[in-house]
C-alpha cells in the first residue's frame, strides 16, 4: 500500500449546515539589520564514509549522503535528472534523547480587525501556553500589528516576573484595524537581530489576512525575510482560516529558512507552537547552507522549491535548521545543457552551518558523474527504482498537488485535472519499463485522490463555491509544500 496520506477536502454545504470532506492530511519596513560578525572557533569540515550510519547513530551535528535518481539523460529530451539529497542530524552530545537547549523566539501576531472572535482567542491561549513552556534562560519577544506596530515586549529572558507580564499583555490583546504585514515582520526581525540572544533563535509570523499597509509587494516582502538567513536565525509563518494570501507566506517562510504551516481551524495554534519550540530546542546544526557545484553547464533548476541563488560557481539554498536524529530528503532536479559535453563530473555536494560556536561543512561522500545519451530506453535503463519511487511520492507529487492547489484558488477545473492526467502519463509510462509496484499504487490510489478532490471542490453550491475553493486550495497547497521540502513521512 501507499504511505501516502489522504488530502484534506472541505466541502462546505451552504444553507444552514457545514459538511466537511477530509482529504487527510510605528512601523519600520526596511529590511532589520545584521548583527556584526561574532567570533568563530576553526571551522570543522565533516564528509561521511562510504555506509554511514543512520541519522542520529553519530556524534557529528549533520552528515550528508545523496546520490543521482539515474546517471544518463536523454540528450533531445527534457535533459533533467533528478538528485535525491538526504540531511541527517546527528548526536553530538551521545544522549538518547532530544537534548533541551535555550531559545529566542519572537512571535509576532496579527491582531487586524478580522481576527476578531475564536481566531484572536486561540492565538492568546496558545501564546499564553507557549510562554509557561518556555524556561527562565529562554528569551521571548512579541510584536502585535494591524494598521500600527506594537513591540508589546522586547526580546528579554523569562524571569517570573517577565512571564506574569506577559500573561497580562496577551490576556489584554484586542482586534484592531488593517494588516501591516511588512511593518511586524519587519519589527520582528529587528527585535532578534538586535535583542542579545541564546540557542537557536526563531521569529513566527501569524497572519490571516491579505497585507494592505505598508510593504505588500510579496517579493519584497520575501527579500526582507532573507534577512534572517544574514542574521543567524529562521522566519516561519502561520496562516489561520482562509483569507490569506499562502503563496506569500510560504515563500517569506522559504526565504527565512523557516516552515510554512496552514491552520483551517484556529484551534490548531497551540500544536504549532509546540512544534516550532521543540524544533527550535533539538537544533544540532544552525543556518544550514547546502551548496551544490555545477560544471560543464549543468543548471540546478529546482531545490524543494526553495529560492536559489548562483555563485562562484555553486548554487546555494538554504533548508533550514536540523535537529538531532532529524532526517529530511529533499530532490535536486538538475538540467544538462544543450548540446553540452557528453559527460560532465560534478564535485561533492556540501553544507556549512554552525554548531557548538563553530564553523562547520559537511559533505557527501562523493560527487557525481551524469552521461548524455541518444536514446530515451539508455537513459531509462541508468535509473535506480528506490530513489526514483522515493522522488516521484515525495518531491514530484508535491509539485503537482501545488499546481493543482493553483489551478483549483483560480477556478480552473479543467486546467487541474489536466495536470493530473499528464502526471499519470508520464510516471505510467516510465513505471512501464521500471516496473514499480509502489508507483503504481501511488498512481492507482493517491492521484486518483486528487482527482476526486477536485472533482468534489468544483460540484460546491454556487453560493459557497469561491469559498470552497480557497479552503481545498490552501489544503493542497500546503501538503504539497511539506512533501517537496522533506518534512515528515510519506
């Protein structure tokens, strides 16, 4: 059977019920200031013998391991491969659990007008919550915004006396007028860069809303949280109900090396706290930065969907934090130029981050050669089944449930299942040579989930049809997200 698990489907009945189909699953807008560099001890380079053992099995922060999905491409076809790269934190210290280090966190939360009612009382409750969990060496900040921005606390240690204020300060929060977006996040950042912190340090943005004051643009809104990955720590985002903008803070979260969540029900707020703060405590390796050489004209045109950047001859994203025994696979599609050499060598791929105080690389054991080739079959024949299985349920089907999620907030019925059936095709015809019983079920089973979804999402009564759409859209898409970037088991 597939590991896969049912998408979320909300089928809302208008009238006087509400049926849900489960289809599981003073502002300152500038970009917030660097801290200066601290002092470093020698940096400490890390590559993995040949076997290495499973994640969390070795002292070392985080071990690398990755190897091509097949090593031939088809040289008149569409010239991709994939590159199926695992990150494994380890166990530095030798505990066999979860060791609890100190964090600086600052929330920063929406308190506009529409998040009025249950959505606004969660919020308090799970941030009341989360601030009793913290300890009296965590450090914690909050910054409220509507039309204004309020720095309600600044980022301080968790005294008694600080925690029994803060209980008072969120206890009293109220709904107030537009959505500043830019103008908290923006407060937000400047509270961590410049507060004095300890541990990892993370920001969690919340919102509900479009942004409509201030900074809206969504790429400067994104070129502003890479300042996070500037100054040593991670942006995630938290949208509640179905007004908001998702594309927009997934990709603030992707540019501030954070996590994208999406909560249909505001009740949901305390377990993504809970899990931002246990990810923030277990952090073995900091501000990870995997660097990918290209030779020979190689392109690396997709990384977990994360923002790419080129230089000196590498292409860098950045994934994230890793925490002890977390594993996390993610898929490089690479593309082979045209009319390139017929063989291109490619160095290991590598990743720098921080640990312990120190500058740290850890790299894969080996690089990659990758053969052009003139037929489709000799390319085929180079592929290795696992990976490839493990590619097309993880990384490729969260692609497509994404541009359906697209399709689906834009009211194109046709345009979605079009996609689906194109994905059918294609992995049907290579699992025709492959012979991949796990595909095939896959195919069987979860794409065809999808097509019932979308199916369900557009028979909606015309009078809640539009509001349908945004909830099956944001279901999908955040599902899609979470498969792409390697987060949890599928």
């Amino acid at each position: 059977m597939s590991r896969i698990k049912a998408l979320i489907v909300i089928l809302v009945l208008c009238v006087a019920t509400l049926g849900v189909l489960q289809y599981t699953s003073r502002a300152n807008t500038s970009t917030a200031p660097v801290p200066p560099h601290r002092p470093t001890l020698p940096p400490v380079v890390h590559t993995p013998p040949a076997g290495s053992p499973a994640c969390g099995a070795t002292n070392v922060p985080l071990t690398l391991s990755g190897a091509l999905v097949q090593d031939k491409v088809y040289g008149r076809g569409s010239r991709q491969v994939s590159y199926l790269l695992t990150l494994c934190g380890g166990n530095p210290a030798g505990e066999r659990t979860v060791a609890r280090q100190n964090v600086s966190l600052v929330l920063v939360l929406d308190r506009s007008g529409s998040m009025a009612g249950p959505k606004l009382d969660e919020a308090k409750k799970a941030a009341v919550h989360l601030i009793a969990s913290l300890g009296p060496k965590d450090r914690f900040g909050l910054v409220t915004y509507d039309d204004r921005i309020s720095v309600d606390f600044a980022l301080a240690p968790l005294t008694e006396e600080n925690r029994s204020r803060l209980f008072r300060i969120v206890n009293a929060l109220g709904p107030g007028g537009s959505t500043n977006l830019g103008g908290g996040l923006a407060t937000g950042m400047e509270l961590l860069a410049r507060g004095p912190r300890d541990g990892a340090a993370r920001l969690v943005l919340i919102s509900d809303g479009l942004a409509n004051q201030g900074v809206t643009d969504p790429s400067a809104l994104a070129d502003m949280a890479r300042g996070a990955v500037r100054g040593e720590y991670s942006i995630s985002a938290v949208g509640v109900g179905d007004d908001f903008d998702e594309t927009l803070l997934a990709s603030i979260a992707d540019s501030g090396a954070g996590r994208y969540y999406y909560l249909s029900d505001a009740a949901r707020f305390s377990e993504t706290f809970v899990a931002e703060l246990s990810g923030a405590r277990s952090v073995v390796a900091q501000g990870v930065a995997v660097n990918v050489p290209l030779t020979g004209g190689l392109m690396l045109s997709d990384a977990g969907g994360y923002p790419l950047s080129v230089h000196d001859g590498r292409a860098v994203f950045h994934p994230g934090d890793i925490g002890m025994n977390e594993s996390r696979s993610i898929a490089l599609t690479f593309t082979y130029p045209d009319y390139g050499p017929a063989r291109i060598e490619t160095p290991a791929v590598f990743a720098t981050y921080q640990a312990g105080g120190r500058e740290m690389t850890a790299r894969c054991a080996a690089g990659f050669t990758l053969a052009r080739v003139d037929t489709e079959q000799e390319a085929l024949a180079s592929v290795d089944r696992d990976r490839w299985e493990k590619t097309v349920v993880t990384s490729e089907f969260g692609a497509l449930q994404k541009k359906v999620a697209d399709s689906i907030r834009e009211g194109k019925k046709d345009e979605a299942l079009r996609s689906l059936d194109d994905y059918r095709q294609a992995q049907k015809a290579k699992n025709e040579i492959l012979n991949s019983p796990a595909v095939a079920a896959h195919l069987e089973n979860d794409v065809a989930a999808v097509e019932e979804a979308v199916a369900q999402t557009f028979a909606a009564a015309p009078e809640c049809a539009a509001e349908v759409r945004k909830q099956n859209a944001k279901e999908m898409q955040s599902l899609g997200y979470s498969r792409q970037k390697g987060f949890g088991r599928w």
